[in-house]
C-alpha cells in the first residue's frame, strides 16, 4: 500500500510540475504579447505624432524660425504629444550653401571641396554622386573661381541632380547630419540639397556665404560683406553690396544669389524610444520649378 502511495505522490508531482511549465510559458507568452502590443502603441503614437507634426508645424517653419530672434538657419523645439518626446529643427533651406549649385559653379571635384570645408567638424565622408553623369561633359562647372572674373558669363541653370543627402555623403547617419557635434553645428545647418540657390543672407551662416560666393567676390570682399552685416543685421542684402562698390556684372551674378526671404523650409523631428532613434525629413520647397503659388506644396518626405 506504500508503494502505491509513493507511486501516485509521483504522478502528483509530475503533473504539478507539468501544469507550473505550462503556466509559465502562458504567464512568458502573455507577457511577451503585452509588451509588444505596448510597443506597437508607442510605435503607433510615434507615427501618428511625425505625421501630426509634419501636417501641422512645418507649414509654420517660417513663424518658428521668425521667432528665434537672432536670425539663424534653424531652429530647435522640443514638443510633447501624447505622453511622448519629439525634438524638432526647422530650417529655412535658402540659408544653406545648395550643392547644386556648388556644382554648377565648380564642378564636381570644386564641390566636393567646398562641401569638405562645410563638413570639416562632422565625421561624415563626402562622395558626390551626382544623378547626371560627367560633372564637365554636362556644361556645368566650366566657370572659374576665385573671384570676380568668375562672373564674366550669366551662370547656366541650376543643375537639380542632388536630391538628398545620400548623394552627397557616404553611409551618412541621420545623426551625423543633424545632430550637433559638441560647440560645432551640424552639417545640414550650412548645406542643403534643395531650393533654387539663391542664399538668404540674413540667416546663412558665414561658412555658407563663403561657399556659395567665393566664386564671384575675393576672400575680403566676403570679410567684409560679413562684418557690415554684423553691424546691422536687419539691413538688407542689396543696401550692403552698395557698399562694396562692384563691377555692374559681378552685383547682377550677386544679387541674384543672396535674397532676403525663402521659399524653402524644412522639419526634421527626432523621435528617441529606450531601443532605437527614429529621424524624420520633410521639406516644403515652393522653389521647385513644377510648383505653383496657387497650390500647396507637396513636401518630401525621408524617414530613418
């Protein structure tokens, strides 16, 4: 009779110990599906507040840039949507050196310099990869630089075979490009793909005005285009150039580069979680030559 008891003592234990396994694979399952659907809520939300903000703030890019005070290329917010973080940077892309037109005006190995100099603080590596081939076969770049010789013939239209970033940079992180390295600003402060290349001058950077016109103006002409303009930052671009008594030929070239409004802007938002970063582009370019000022513009859209 004690052996039948042990007998069944046994059986008990087995199936205790095959009910507690079964449970504890429900309990992990359970669990496992509760963290995703959690994720999948948080990634829900996520989209939904990029989309929200893409719909919403970049038609008001130039309010927040306006609103920034010291006139700059960008400017960064933080916003809270729905239990959630979003760091956004809008940008007036008119305020950034244009690498098409860097390419019209060099050529690709001028470019490819310039934007070395933009990008000499990052640590991204510049390969440009333009969508046209034969950078001197295409008739851009044949102008010289270095001065105001380089503006003895009207510049040919703006090449657009830059379209984004990944032309431009090798295996670029959207870190790399928008994030700020310690006191140095990122890379796309001072560059952009798109807009029509003109420069809005009271907002470029400094960098960016002498990427784009160092074609046409000697390096003091420059120096002190920059220094009149920190004298008085609200003056406009035409009143300043009077004052570098320019070639009739040289002003023409140079007052169709440096504007003092846009008709490009940009978004970027920056959505981080506790596993992964998530990097949103959208840009409003009202420059495009297929857009019309009687409808809205469709922006480009990049996600990473």
């Amino acid at each position: 009779m004690a052996q039948r008891h042990g007998y069944v003592l046994l059986i008990v234990l087995m199936v205790l110990a095959i009910t507690g396994a079964v449970l504890a694979g429900l309990c992990r399952m359970s669990l496992e599906r509760a963290l995703f659907a959690q994720r999948a809520q948080a990634d829900l939300q996520r989209r939904w507040g990029v989309l929200t903000c893409q719909s919403v703030l970049l038609p008001k890019a130039e309010a927040a840039l306006s609103a920034s005070g010291t006139p700059a290329s960008e400017a960064r917010r933080d916003l809270h949507l729905g239990g959630q973080v979003f760091s956004l940077v809008f940008g007036d892309e008119q305020a950034k050196a244009n690498v098409n037109l860097l390419y019209r005006d060099a050529g690709l190995a001028g470019a490819e310099s310039r934007v070395r100099e933009i990008a000499a603080l990052s640590p991204l590596r510049v390969e440009l990869r333009p969508l046209a081939d034969g950078a001197d076969a295409s008739g851009f770049g044949r102008k010289p630089a270095g001065g105001a010789a380089a503006a003895d013939a009207d510049p040919p239209e703006l090449p657009r075979v830059f379209e984004a970033f990944g032309q431009v940079f090798v295996g670029a992180r959207p870190a790399d490009l928008v994030e700020a390295l310690g006191t140095a600003a990122p890379v796309t402060a001072a560059l952009t793909c798109w807009g029509d290349g003109s420069l809005n001058f009271r907002r470029a950077t400094p960098e960016a005005i002498r990427q784009v016109c160092g074609g046409y103006l000697t390096s003091a002409q420059i120096s002190k285009l920059l220094d009149l303009r920190a004298k008085d930052p609200a003056a406009d671009s035409s009143t300043l150039l009077d004052q570098l008594k320019l070639s009739e030929k040289t002003r023409a070239v140079i007052d169709d580069l440096l504007v003092d409004d846009s008709s490009c802007r940009s978004l970027w938002i920056v959505s981080r979680s506790a596993e992964r970063n998530w990097y949103d582009l959208s840009v409003s370019d009202g420059s495009a030559p297929d857009s019309s000022p009687t409808q809205s513009v469709q922006p480009l859209l990049f996600s990473w």
